[in-house]
C-alpha cells in the first residue's frame, strides 16, 4: 500500500493577538508559532497505520519554504518514508486552485494507492485542495473521513455527515481520502524522533521544473482584504478577582434559574 | 434573463435548512442583479421536497431516478457541469456541508468555475463580486474576489441566512433525464450509522458545564467535572475532546456533535469556532471562560470571563458548594 500524504504548515493562533498586515490581506505571522495542521496530522497518522499494516510507503508533501520543511520533519518522524517540498516562499499567493494543480502535477509521476489531506486548514479554510486534485487525477474520493479500512483491494470509508451521522462507503483504490480529525491518536513526536528522521530522504523540487503554465499558476480567488470581525456587542465581562467573579457568577445562575 | 443555481440539499427525505439558507440569500440576490433563481433537486420520489421550496424558486430542476437515492459526488458532478454548461449561470450555491465540501471543489475543476468555500455572505457591488469569509479560526474576516469567469461557485455555511421565504415566487417545474449509465460510479454507498447513544442526554439538558481544548490535559477534566456536579449541571464538550478520546461522542456540542438547548451553557476553555456554537444557538444563556479576551466565544456569550480556568474554576466550584451549605 502506497499512500501519499499532502501536508500544511500553519501558524496556530489559539491563543494569539492577530493584527493584519500591511498589506492588508493576511495577517502579521512574524510573531506566531507554526506547526503541522491539526488535520494533516490524523492523516499522516492514519497513513502510517495503514503501513504497518499492509507493508508499503509513506510519502509526505508540502508546497512551501524552507521553514515548512519542519512539517515534513514531522512526518518523517512519525513513520514517513520520504518527503518531497515543492519550494515556493510565499505561498499566500497561492490559492487552493493553484495548490491542488501544484500538489497534483507532482503526485502525478508518483505511485499510489491512497492520497490523504486534512479535510481542510486551520488557516484559511478553505477546504478544497483535496477534492480539487481527486478531480485532477480523475480517482475516486470520499470526504471527512472518520473510520477507514482496507477490504479486498478496496476502502471501506466512514464519511462523517452533519448531526453525527455517518455514511458508510465502498470505494475502488486508487483514491483520495481527506482525513477527519478524531479518526485515529496521532503519535507523539519527540525531538530525538525528529533528529532520527533527518536520515530520512527529504526531497525539493522548483516550481519552475514542473513545467506548470502560468494560466495554472493563476489563482482564481483574490483576498481583497483581511479585517477584525466587526464590533458585536459581545459578552459582559465579569471582572476582578476569582472570588469576586464566583460570587457574581452565583448571582446570575440563581437569577437564570439553574441554582437555588 | 441571467441565472442563479441553488443545489438543493436533502437527506433521507428531508430537505436540509442549507436549502432554506442558500434559497433565502439567492432570492435576495436574484432581485439585486434581476435574474432567475433556479433550484436544482437530484434525488429519488422528491416531489415532496420540491412541494417545500416551490414559492422560493422560479424554476426547479428535477432529476429523478432510482439511481440517484443516495447522494454521490460524482453524478451530482456530471449533472450539474451539463446544467452550467447549458445555462451559464452566473452564481451556483452549494451547502459546505459533508456533501458540498465533495461535490463543489469537484464541479469547480469539472466546469472550469471558480469556487469559494464556507462564504457568510455574498456581496454584488457594481458588478463585481465579492464573498465574505471567515479565517484563522473566525478571529479574521476577509472579502474575496474572484478572477474573470462566465459564473461562480460559492458554498454558503450554515446556519448564517434566515431559512424565511424570501420574495414571492411560483416555481416552475421542470423535470430531466440524465443518463446515469454513461456515468461510472466507483463508489458505492452501504448505510448510513448513528452515533451510540450514552446513559445522559446532554439535548435534554438545563444546565451544561462544557469543556474545551484549553483544559489541556485528560486529568485535568476532573475540575470541570467537579463544577458539573456541584451545580447539579451534566458536564458536556467541544470537539477536540471527543478526538482524543477524553470524553464519549456523545457528549459532543456542536455541528458533528449534538445541538443543545440548556437555560445556561458554560463554556470552559472553549474558543468558540462556529461549528461549536452552532449547536448552542438555541442556549438560553452562554458563560464563556476563556483567558484570550480574543476568543470569538466572547462575541456570542452573555457573559465572560476573561482568565485562567485553572484558577477561577475551583474557587468557584468551592463558593457554590459554600453557598448550597449555607442555604
Ligand atoms: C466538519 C467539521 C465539523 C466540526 N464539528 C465540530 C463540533 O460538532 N463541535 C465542536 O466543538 N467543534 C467542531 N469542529 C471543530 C472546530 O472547528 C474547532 O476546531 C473546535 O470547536 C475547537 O475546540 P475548542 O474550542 O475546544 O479548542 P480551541 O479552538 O483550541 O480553543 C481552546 C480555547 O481555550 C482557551 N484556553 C487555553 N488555555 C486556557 C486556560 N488555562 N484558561 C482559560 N482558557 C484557556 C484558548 O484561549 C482557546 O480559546 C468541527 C470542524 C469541522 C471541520
């Protein structure tokens, strides 16, 4: 089983302060903290089960700079065989369009089974560039994956759908999958594990060598502007000390009627 | 006349409020750029589906056959590229639902159109269109345009339009063959499966004492589980708690998890992604904990605090235990 898993490099804001750059289409990502997206980390996982499994390679992919390099670090530790970067330093001109057509070309001279993504990126979510490059490679897809095994030759998929139901599928490999979170318990990677992997073959490609038209390299959205969410209302803070807030707290649950 | 798309969304015989939604803001934009609005129902025995969107269109489109029961991406894909390519319609609105976020990607290669995705509004100004977005977890908008094209494909998230009739409309219906067997279909639906039922129903619920991602560690849930039961309140969570296993599916508050109506919803460590707070839309009232004053759950909450759970929750926990010993 050959699978090939397409990952992302993403600022985690959490708990950050974002402000919006000069620009005026992105936000400041100087001061943020990056990592794998949470999404692409169940995916890489599940790939690696599958290996274990049924015996076969693992391949991850990122479009992006040196620095994303780390993503594919990562998957390398967790049980990737290869890594291949497609070097592009800015990737926010990119868009899902551009990306799917990018990752696809690349995937294209590859052997595969599985294609996995995240269902989509913590970033921008935009959650197409899986589908799009099923459609590119004319394979066979399913979406939000939760449960997933392999049966005569074939996956047998479990698609989450709204309210918690689930759609159970069969689907003919080759095929791309995008991996929802919660499918498996992505492995811990420790910084030893990391510098293990470094052994590992990480492969880059220039852009310019995949011989990709400009028309594709044209993306087809165009972020005009990033902005604050407008000014709601919002929540009345209760303030001071924990003390003074539990008491104010206890106010309002004996006024909402939920304590005596 | 110019044309706009809506795909109608339906599961198990029922239409889903999407199709309300995506019905309601098409209408809106029909009467601004004066064109028709055009439903498009694929499915099996659908008249009574169509019976329920027919004074919010001007024409369905029906495609009904016994091998369209199940939803598909790829027939969906087929039917509606030949649709585009027949009408050129210069908007098509796809739910981002489970099945949306398949389909629509798809039919963008497929018919060449552009696609935004996950879009809370759409904006038509001289000429020029722009969808408006959520990133970076909702604590950034943003307005996208769009390169040059014959039309657009834009996916709506839910539960953002009234699911109100919008207009008055008598629709027209028009009904189409499509021949499936030209389409080869690797993928084959089983069943659908529920989630398992557990011994609380958190639906059913007054008081919920919700538990998010900032909670950190597994261990660390006793303190929220100990507020839960202090208050006589059933302890419930956000998403990332069920992935990794914490806590039971059903517990889960949310769009892939339960919609709940309690009279107050506490939300501890929880930052509020809509996908979270579209299942407490029906909560009475909503107390968020959370010490990123940024948090988008301090945009919908009545009431905040902006902190450290770890160290407002057990002095809390301690004062309503004082407090019922006292009374
Ligand atoms: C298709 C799909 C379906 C989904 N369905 C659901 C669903 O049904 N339900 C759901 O919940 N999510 C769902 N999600 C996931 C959703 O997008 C968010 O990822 C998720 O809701 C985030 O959960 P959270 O708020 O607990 O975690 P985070 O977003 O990580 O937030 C944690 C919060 O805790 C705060 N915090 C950290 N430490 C502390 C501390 N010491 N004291 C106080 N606060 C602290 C942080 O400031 C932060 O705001 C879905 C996603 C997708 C793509």
């Amino acid at each position: 089983m050959d699978i090939i898993v397409c990952a992302k490099n993403v600022p985690d804001v959490a708990e950050a302060d974002l402000n919006i750059s000069d620009k005026g289409t992105d936000i400041d990502k100087e001061d943020l903290v990056f990592g794998i997206n949470d999404w692409d980390n169940y995916a890489i996982e599940e790939a690696v089960l599958l290996k274990e499994k049924y015996g076969g390679t693992v391949t991850a992919i990122t479009v992006g700079n040196e620095d994303d390099e780390e993503v594919l670090r990562r998957c390398l530790a967790m049980g990737a065989d290869r890594a291949i970067r497609i070097e592009a330093d800015d990737i926010s001109r990119f868009d899902s369009f551009v990306i799917s057509k990018i990752l696809s070309r690349v995937v294209k001279d590859l052997q595969f089974d599985l294609i996995f993504t995240g269902v989509l990126a913590e970033d921008d979510y935009y959650g197409m560039v899986g589908m799009m490059m099923a459609e590119e490679l004319n394979i066979n897809h399913a979406n939000m994956i939760t449960a997933l095994e392999i049966e005569d030759g074939k996956a047998r998929t479990t698609s989450e759908l709204e309210g918690g139901l689930g759609e159970v599928s069969l689907i003919e490999l080759p095929a791309l999958l995008t991996i929802q979170t919660g499918i498996n318990e992505p492995r811990y990677v420790s910084i030893l594990g990391i510098r293990k992997a470094a052994k590992k073959e990480l492969k880059t490609i220039e852009l310019p060598d995949l011989g990709i038209s400009d028309e594709e390299l044209s993306p087809r959205t165009i972020i005009e502007e990033a902005f604050l969410p407008p000014e709601t209302e919002g929540a009345e803070i209760l303030a001071g000390d924990p003390d003074k807030i539990s008491s104010d707290l206890i106010e309002i649950l004996k006024k909402k009627g939920v304590m005596e | 006349m110019s044309e706009l798309f809506v795909i109608v969304e339906h599961r198990l015989g029922e239409i889903r409020d999407i199709t309300f939604e995506m019905l309601w803001k098409a209408g809106e934009l029909a009467e601004t750029l004066s064109s028709n609005l055009t439903a498009i129902l694929i499915g099996h025995e659908v008249n009574s589906i169509a019976e329920k969107i027919s004074d919010r269109a001007d024409k369905i489109i029906i495609f009904d056959d016994e091998g369209l029961k199940n939803f598909n991406a790829d027939i969906y894909k087929e039917i509606i590229s030949r649709l585009i390519e027949e009408s050129k319609p210069t908007l098509t609105l796809i739910g981002n639902t489970s099945w949306g976020m398949e389909l629509a990607p798809c039919l963008s290669i497929r018919a060449g159109l552009p696609l935004a995705t996950d879009c809370i509004d759409i904006i038509s100004k001289n000429g020029n269109l722009i969808a408006q977005r959520q990133m970076y977890s909702g604590k950034i908008f943003a307005n996208v345009s769009f390169a040059e094209s014959d039309g657009y494909i834009l996916t709506i998230r839910s539960g953002i339009f009234p699911t109100d009739r919008i207009g008055d409309r008598q629709a027209q219906i028009v009904q189409k063959d499509f021949p499936l067997k030209d389409i080869t279909v690797k993928k084959n639906f089983i069943e659908f499966v529920e989630t398992a039922a557990g011994d609380v129903d958190i639906t059913q619920a007054e008081l919920l004492i919700s538990v998010g991602r900032g909670i950190g560690e597994e261990d660390n849930i006793t303190i929220v589980k100990e507020l839960a039961e202090a208050l006589n309140g059933i302890l419930s969570c956000s998403r990332p708690i069920v992935d990794k296993n914490w806590l039971p599916k059903y517990l889960q508050v949310g769009t892939s998890g339960k919609s709940v109506t309690p009279k107050v919803y506490i939300a501890v460590g929880i930052s509020g992604a809509f996908q979270h707070l579209a299942g407490i839309s029906g909560a009475g009232t909503v107390i968020a904990i959370n010490k990123d004053p940024k948090a988008p759950i301090f945009r919908t909450a009545d009431y905040g605090i902006v902190g450290d759970l770890f160290k407002i929750v057990p002095v809390l926990k301690d004062k309503i235990l004082e407090v019922k010993k006292g009374g």
